[in-house]
C-alpha cells in the first residue's frame, strides 16, 4: 500500500496543545462575543506564534464558534386577491427602481401610480431616497390628487419600515403589501 509505519502507528500529543486551549478559554471567557479572528489577532499580539490552522481546530474542538444571526424574515402576512379599482385615488401603487449612471453612481426612482387610470402621479429621482425622505414626498402629491384609499407595495426594505406605516396609519391609507416574489403583481 506504500503506507508507512510511522504513520499508521502515530499518536497525537494532546498535551502539546494545552497552551492553546487555556489562551482560547481566558479570552472567551474576557470576551465571549468574540469570533476566532479577534481572539487569533490577539493571541498573534500577545506572542504566541501558533499555527492558524492549529488554533482553528482547537477554537472549534472547544466548541467556541458563534452562531450566526439569522436573516429577519418579513412579518406573515396573506395578501388578498388583486382587485381592479373602480374609481379614482381608490388604489395606487408605488415601486422602487434603480439603474446606473456612465460613470457607475447608482440612482434610484420611487413611482406612484393610480392603478385606475394608470396616471403617474409623481415620480422622484435621486441617488438617495432614505426613509424620512420617502414619507415626505408621499405628502406631496396628496394635495394636488387628495388620498388613496389603499397603496399597494412590494416588500422592500423601503416600505416595510416604520416610518412609511405610521405614515399610513396617520393619513388613514391602508397598506397592501404584493405576494413575495411575485414583482407582476405591482407592475
């Protein structure tokens, strides 16, 4: 088999690695909110000249790897069938778009829609539309065309923030939010 003898006889000394294991174990219990790169730096700061692989395989032997966060998932929620509007200001959409200039700086456009007559009724352009900013324009064409009924969203970032539904809630507009996944729904 060409396999040496050596090798197949060979025992691992785990006493060589006690150092290691008492350096990770102070530092995890001074900061245990600390990954394995901050406790390498540091144990790098302090002299000792271990191998990253060698302190790796004790970090995870002792069971010191942190558990990532999950993503936030988007509140359940179960949109009801698209219905088709029968008047004016009875529903309109809004939708986030973004594309980038000749020179690479991304820039973005929020559009309103009423879904009856499909009348855009405002459309900004910006490189920045933070959420502040977002709930002051929604102010803006409501004087000139008066208040939805409902505004349909997609589930973007954008929307599901705080500020757009205590917009809502203030101007009594009722937010129906599109199937996640499904972009046709707010075309």
């Amino acid at each position: 088999m060409d396999f040496r003898r050596a090798s197949y006889a060979y025992q691992p000394d785990t006493e060589k690695d006690c150092p290691v294991i008492e350096a990770l174990q102070q530092l995890a219990e001074e900061h245990p909110r600390w990954g394995f790169r901050l406790m390498l730096d540091r144990l790098r700061r302090e002299g000792h000249r271990w191998n990253h692989k060698r302190v790796h395989r004790i970090y995870t032997q002792l069971k010191l790897n942190l558990r990532r966060k999950g993503r936030k998932r988007l509140p359940s929620r179960s949109p009801q069938p698209l219905a088709v509007p029968g008047k004016l200001n009875q529903s309109w959409s809004m939708v986030f778009m973004s594309d980038a200039l000749a020179d690479g700086r991304r820039f973005r456009t929020r559009k309103r829609i009423d879904d009856f007559n499909r009348e855009a009724i405002g459309i900004e352009i910006d490189l920045s539309l933070p959420a502040l900013r977002i709930t002051r324009l929604l102010d803006r064409p409501s004087d000139i065309h008066g208040e939805p009924q409902q505004t349909r969203l997609d589930n973007g970032p954008e929307f599901v923030g705080v500020m757009v539904a205590e917009w809502a809630e203030e101007h009594r507009v009722h937010l129906e939010f599109i199937k996640p996944g499904k972009p046709t729904q707010n075309s």
